[in-house]
C-alpha cells in the first residue's frame, strides 16, 4: 500500500468480512483478558488494579481493528447538543497564513466553548485553546470527546474558560493532509485574539498527543513568522503526552510495549494520513519535533506516562529542547500510565493520576 493510499479491508465487502473475523478473534481472547487482570502478579504493570488492567487490553485489539481499516471521522459544522457552545469559527485574512501555511486554502472550523460560550468579560478571563488528540485521524473536541478534560482544566488547572477547537482530521486518500490541521490552530488563535479581543497573555495553548504536537507546530510557527504576522505569543503552553515522532511504530524492542494500549496500527495510520505526500515528513520539524529543537519564549508543561509507548522519547525532546538557550520545559513523570490517561482515564481507570496532572498544570499555570 502506497502512503496515504486504503488499505483492502477499508472497502466494503472485505471490511465487513475484516470486523466480523476480528471481532471473533476479541471475543476468543475475552476469557484469558478476565484471568489476566484478575491475578495481580499476571497484570501487564504491578501497579495496576483488575479494570485498569482488563480495560488496557481490551482497548488495544479494538483500536488495532479500527485502525487496520482506516476509515476517519466525518466532521460537521451543525450545533448538535452543544448548542449555544459550538462556535464556528471562520478564517482570518490571507496575510496571516505564511510560509507553509500558504500552501493551502484554510478553511471553515467549529469549537466548543466549556463551561458556556463566552461572554463580555473573556478579555480577563484566562482561556485555555486545546487541540484534541487522536492521531489527527479522530476527536472532534466536543462533550463526549474532551468534556471530561475541559473539566478537570476548569476545576484544578486554572482554567476560566476552556475553547476545544475542532480542526480538521486526516484520512487515508489524501483527505486533510498536513498542513490543514497547523491552519485551523491559527485560525483558532486568531479569533480569540481578533474577534474576541482576548489577550495573548490570558491563553495557555493546550493540547493531548496530536494535539500536542499540533501545540508545538503551533509554537514553532509563530515562532518563524510573529514578526511578521504582528501575532502575540501566548502565555504558556501544555502538552498531554506529545506526540513528537509521529512515525515512530515500529515498537517490537520497546520497553513499554506490553503496558500500552497502543498498537502500531494507530500511529502509522494517522502518521500517514496527516502527512500525506508532504515532502520530508519525516524530518519536517512542523511533523516530527524530536530532534528539532528550536527557540521559544512560551513557557512549556509537558506530561509524560512512563508506562507509554513513547515515554524515552519525549524526555529526548524535552532535554532537547532546554538544550535551547532561553527555553523553559517542565517535564511531569506520571507514573505507571499508559499513553493519553488525560483523554481516556476514565474508560482505562486513571482518573486519579488524571486529577492530580490537572493539578500540576495549574500550579504551572499560575507560576508563568
């Protein structure tokens, strides 16, 4: 299979012939997942109690089927139960999508305000704009997506207003490719700048795996191009388990491999769906910042789980990155999660750990 181009079990027959055998294949293995999780000295992490065990199991052949066939979400820019909270929000002028971003049309976007859409008084109030994660393949930032998230934002991490943008995802046959979700970012900050008057000193750019690396795209644009955009760089940023090298997947020697419930299948289809026939995807420091440190004066938190897949290489970055004269990354070890307990704590059991990050990024929050 070409990058970027279905695979077979994507089409309809074989894809229905796919799910049926796959699911089989779960239901088989059910029982051994029960017993496994049950005895303590057979869970996958010590640490661990019987859901957090069972669920992180479980999740991985699913993720694994939905992977293999690659079929992304299709967005909409209707209301839906959000109602009043979804905000659609509209390109900015031309002169703002330099560089990269000039390679493209941008385009229409929506967003969902959390705990309600915003009123007079937001120009004082600090905004949290978060990039939802997903491998760029899946989310929508909406309630069932990161209404979980934006609360522990709005109760522990500082936030007085949460703004989850809902840019536009990656598929397989060239749908959205990079750099469209690096636009609707823009596009998002943008708005609460222009059209909202709220100061870039009252927003913390946020995001979970992809969206951190959306974060970090963000940051380096501004970084390239502020001066001549006249854009504000925001207060601080934070970063949920960051995606930094999307195209590492080949995990078979990695320690982490058996504590995770990632499958490979996840990051090669959403690594190749974001970049698309972008050249030099690999090395392109917008796509892959591990081992592309570059300057910033935005203040970064970073929360790594050290029983993910891709623990040793944000640390890499993060040493990478305050290798940087002037730099200031604060890495948080959260120990014994898997990848993106910030997104799935519930569903895995994490909830805890989930709370007490929030926590962290609140002190980090007001500190900067």
């Amino acid at each position: 299979m070409a990058r970027g181009g279905f695979p077979l079990v994507s089409y309809q027959l074989f894809r229905l012939l796919f799910q049926l055998l796959y699911s089989g294949v779960i239901a088989i293995q059910l029982p051994y997942l029960i017993l496994r999780a049950t005895i303590p000295f057979l869970r996958p992490h010590t640490m661990w109690d019987a859901k957090q065990a069972f669920m992180t199991q479980v999740v991985y052949p699913i993720l694994d089927l939905t992977s293999r066939i690659g079929i992304t979400e299709i967005l909409t820019l209707e209301p839906g139960k959000e109602g009043q909270r979804f905000q659609v929000v509209k390109p900015s002028a031309s002169e703002f999508y330099r560089g990269l971003l000039a390679s493209t049309k941008p385009a229409t976007i929506g967003g969902t305000w959390f705990p309600q859409p915003p009123k007079e008084d937001i120009k004082s109030k600090t905004v949290f704009l978060y990039f939802h994660g997903g491998a760029f393949v899946q989310g929508d930032g909406r309630d069932a997506y990161c209404g979980l998230i934006a609360k522990r934002l709005l109760d522990k991490s500082g936030a007085d207003v949460v703004f989850s943008v809902q840019y536009r995802l990656s598929g397989f046959g060239g749908q959205n490719p990079f750099p469209a979700a690096l636009q609707d970012a823009l596009s998002s900050y943008l708005f609460l700048l222009k059209e909202l008057q709220v100061p870039a000193n009252n927003i913390v750019v946020a995001g979970d795996s992809a969206g951190g690396n959306l974060t970090l795209a963000f940051l380096l644009y501004l970084r390239n191009f502020c001066s001549e955009i006249g854009v504000p760089t925001p207060k601080c940023a934070v970063l949920l388990f960051p995606w930094v090298a999307p195209f590492y997947y080949d995990v078979d020697d990695n320690p982490h491999r058996g504590t995770d419930f990632l499958p490979p299948s996840y990051p090669r289809w959403g690594a190749n769906s974001y970049a698309g026939k972008w050249p030099n995807a690999r090395s392109d420091p917008y796509i892959t910042q591990l081992s592309n440190p570059f300057p910033t004066p935005v203040p970064i938190f970073t929360n790594a789980g050290a029983a993910e897949l891709f623990y040793e290489r944000i640390l890499q970055w993060a040493e990478e990155m305050n290798g940087v004269e002037g730099n200031v990354v604060e890495v948080n070890h959260e120990e014994a999660v898997p990848h993106d307990t910030f997104l799935t704590a519930k569903l895995l059991g994490f909830e805890k750990s989930a709370w007490d990050v929030a926590a962290k990024i609140g002190d980090f929050v007001r500190r900067h």
